[in-house]
C-alpha cells in the first residue's frame, strides 16, 4: 500500500498562498514525511516554503490565521489556520541554511541565512539523519530524498546525513537524538554513526566561555524521551553508547553491587533495576494495572529505586556482618537520586518533565512493607502512603510492585506477596468505607462539625480528633455521621 500523503488542499491557507504566489513551492519536511512513510499518524507538521520571502510570507500568514510565533531570524513561523482548532500549529518555515559559530558542538550556537531560492536538496543536506532528511512536494505530489533516507526507513537505520563527525559536531545534542529515534522507531544506529557516537559523547561535558556545549535541560528531554519509547531499553542503549557515563554516573554504581542469592537471585542491583524497567512493559503489568501506561516519574523512580545500594554496601567478608547487607538504602538513594535528577534538570523540558521531589519520596518509602508488614499498617497509614493527593501515590503502588516481581528468590519466583498482602489491605479499606477508584469516601465529619459539637476554639485538639475519627472510619468502627458525631461527645 502507498503512503497516503496529504494533498495540498489540506492545507487551505497555502493553498491560497500558490495562487496568489504562482511560483511558490510548498514542501511537507522531516518527520511528517518519515512517519507518512512509516504509516504513523502525524502529529507534527513542518512545512516549508520556497520562492516566497520572508516579509511576504509572514503578511500572508497574517492575513489567513494566527502567528503564534515569528522566528525571523531563524526563517521560521508558528501558524494556526483560520478554521481550525486552536491547538492545532504547525511550522512553515523559509529554506535555510545553518552555519556552527564555534564548531564545537554548542547547542544552538550557530547562524542561520534563509533563502528564498535555495533548493529544496540544499536545505535537507543541513538535516541530522536520513530518515528525517526528505520532503515531499505537495504541489507536483513527488517524494525528494537525496540522501536515500528511504532506503534506510526500509532497512530500519538511523544514518547521519553526510558525516557523522561534521553533523555531530555542529550539535552534540543530535548524537542523543539519534539513540532516541533508536528506542522510539525500534531501529538500528548504522555502525559508522554508532562509532562516532561513542567516541564523541565525552564532548557534551564541554564548556565555551563557561557555558555548557550541551545545556542539561537539554540532555534531560532526550533521557525522558527515550525513557518513555522503552525504559528497559532505553537503559541498556544509553549505557552501550556511553551516554550514561556522561550523564548519570550515579546509575552505573548499581554494576556489580552484589545481592544476597536467597533474595535476589536476578544479579546484582544493576540487573534488578533492569529486570524492574523491563516489569513496566510486561503483560502482567498491564493486567495488574487494567492497561495503565505507566508515566515518567514511575519509570524514573524504578530506574533509581535501589541507587542506595551501592553506597550502603555492607558484606560478610570487608565489614563482618552476618550477610550482605544495605542499611539504610532508601534514604540515601532518595538523596542521590533527587541531586542526580535535580543537576539534570528534568524538571525543566516542556513535553516531558519529572518531579525529583515525587521520585525521591517514593524511592525513600519503597521499603515501608519490609519495614512494616501489610497487616502492622494503621488504615490512616495505608491512606497517606496509598491514596494521598500530595505525593504520587498511584505511582507508588506499581512502584512496589516492579521491585517485588522483579524480586527473585533462591526457587526462581517473583517475591511479591507483601505486594498481594497490601492490595488485600487497600481492597479491605475501600470495602469498608464504599470507595471506589483511587479515591477513599469523604471523611465523616469537617472541623466545624468537631467545634460545633464540642464548643471548641481552632487548634490542634480539633486536628487530633479529625485524624482519630478519620482512622476509626477506615477501620470499620465509625460508619456515618451520626456514628461520629455520637463518639466525639463521649471523649
């Protein structure tokens, strides 16, 4: 079946753009024309325009919709068509040409000449990778791909147009991009890129004039991103290529940290973390869950849950212990993990962002069931650490639930019974207080109910007996209002 790529007329504007200009050309480029040819859904749009310049381009555009954005400088506009939704913005953009200020790699260090008149080859030639470096006319319906990026969509490969060592150094943060369009098409890096790749990642760590070749914020979205095509993958690719080493170093510690057999006999907490990241795309999980993809800050805090392993270490042999042992883990993994992810700045990328604040809370409670067993749980314990609206606690869940089925004991089984313990405990809890989905029922009474009942100032007393009444209600023991109100009064 042939690629069903969209008629000029799918986009009226421009369409009124050629008649008005005649010797316009209006190409759809990059990764619109791949996933066309990959028989994806497109979802953004990059369009260019030849034979038309950049004062008459932006008129038009003016007169036929609203420019959310005008680039200039940079031979780029932000459209949004009249009639169509106010979400939907695509890019319409001059033909350019880029040139590296520095050559050193500088993200976004560089100047850009547009060119009405440029070739539609010339502009593609500027591009990272074949695949994303064709276009096709919307006019004469035709696909242009000088750099064989079909071919290469065909055999599944992500090349570098031209050299790789000339791409990469006019901007470091594509040799990322490239292991993320690995993870996210599922194909191969070609062997001379792969090369380049690691040989140059050291360079992201550059500074010009004190600044960072590659800003963090940067490194970070590629890092989520490629979490997010596939964790487990996404690991194994980042640590081949050596981007972990440059980036997250902390992660690497978890290589040959040892684990005692009878608990972990997975590996070390480098293949626990691995075999947890691989739990997130399993069948069970999506059973477990009813098809809930599972988010960002969930895979992140399962990539980091055990960090603190390394550093807590413990053995038989070098401190005299009774086994191996990790003390305290949860805590200082909290704390590596929130500075390593803060230094990152995952906060900071627009489409993809974690909390370090939410990941370093669960990784600093993901031993609660070790600690305290299911049934040792208060109710209003369960609730807090379960159901809370301040901190993730949906996430929190799967999060021990990753841990415990990637937990294999000396008989090779899942060690997830303290898991299954604590989903009858929540299930119980719901039961008895007629909740349902991940909210608990409403607590029986407000703090005006407890002053007006018991002719009381605000102040900490009315706190205490809130949480009172609120453990006793998810216990069973108090079942309305009136239940309540009746127990308060004979405190």
């Amino acid at each position: 079946m042939s690629p069903q790529f969209p008629k000029l007329t799918a986009f009226p504007a421009l369409a009124s753009l050629v008649e008005e200009f005649p010797k316009a050309e209006v190409f759809l480029v990059g990764g619109a024309v791949r996933d066309t040819l990959l028989g994806k859904k497109i979802t953004d749009i990059d369009l260019l325009v030849r034979n038309i310049t950049g004062d008459e381009l932006g008129d038009f555009l003016a007169r036929h919709g609203r420019v959310i954005f005008a680039g200039k400088q940079f031979g780029v506009w932000k459209f949004n068509e009249i009639g169509r939704p106010r979400n939907e913005v695509y890019d319409i953009a001059l033909p350019r040409t880029e040139f590296s200020l520095h050559k050193q790699g500088m993200y976004r260090d560089f100047a850009v000449k547009t060119n009405p008149r440029l070739p539609i080859e010339e502009d593609l030639s500027r591009r990272d990778f074949t695949v994303n470096a064709m276009a096709y006319h919307l006019i004469d319906e035709k696909l242009i791909d000088p750099h064989n990026g079909q071919a290469d969509l065909r055999d599944k490969l992500i090349r570098s147009v031209g050299t790789a060592q000339d791409r990469f150094q006019e901007d470091y943060s594509r040799m990322l991009r490239a292991i993320r369009f690995s993870l996210q098409l599922g194909f191969e890096i070609e062997t001379k890129t792969l090369a380049t790749i690691r040989r140059m990642l050291p360079q992201i760590n550059e500074t010009v004039d004190g600044k960072r070749s590659l800003p963090y914020e940067v490194i970070a979205e590629e890092f989520l991103k490629s979490l997010a095509a596939g964790p487990a993958a996404a690991l194994k690719l980042w640590d081949e290529t050596g981007a972990l080493a440059e980036t997250i170093p902390e992660l690497l510690e978890m290589k040959g940290c040892e684990q005692p057999d009878n608990w972990h006999s997975e590996g070390d907490v480098w293949q626990h973390a691995l075999k947890a990241l691989e739990k997130l795309s399993s069948p069970e999980f999506k059973k477990e869950f009813n098809d809930e993809k599972p988010d960002l800050e969930l895979a992140v805090a399962v990539l980091f849950h055990d960090i603190g392993k390394p550093y807590t270490l413990k053995t038989p042999e070098k401190d005299g212990v009774e086994r191996i042992r990790f003390d305290g883990h949860d805590e200082v993994g909290a704390k590596v993990a929130k500075e390593a992810l803060t230094r990152l700045r995952v906060s900071a990328p627009p489409e993809v962002k974690v909390n370090p604040e939410n990941v370093a809370w669960m990784i600093e409670h993901h031993m609660l069931l070790v600690h305290g067993e299911p049934e040792t749980l208060r109710p209003d314990t369960i609730e807090k650490y379960f159901f809370s609206q301040r901190w993730p606690s949906r996430n929190f869940l799967k999060l021990l639930y990753a841990d415990g089925a990637a937990t294999i004991n000396s008989e090779g089984k899942p060690m997830t019974a303290l898991y299954e313990r604590m989903k009858e405990r929540i299930a119980e809890i719901k039961k008895r207080t007629n909740s349902h989905g991940y909210k608990l029922a409403k607590p029986l009474l407000s703090g005006q109910d407890v002053m007006d009942a018991l002719n009381l100032a605000p102040g900490l007393r009315v706190g205490e007996i809130l949480r009172d009444i609120r453990a006793r209600q998810l216990a069973g023991e108090l079942k309305s209002k009136t239940d309540a109100l009746a127990y308060i009064k004979k405190l």
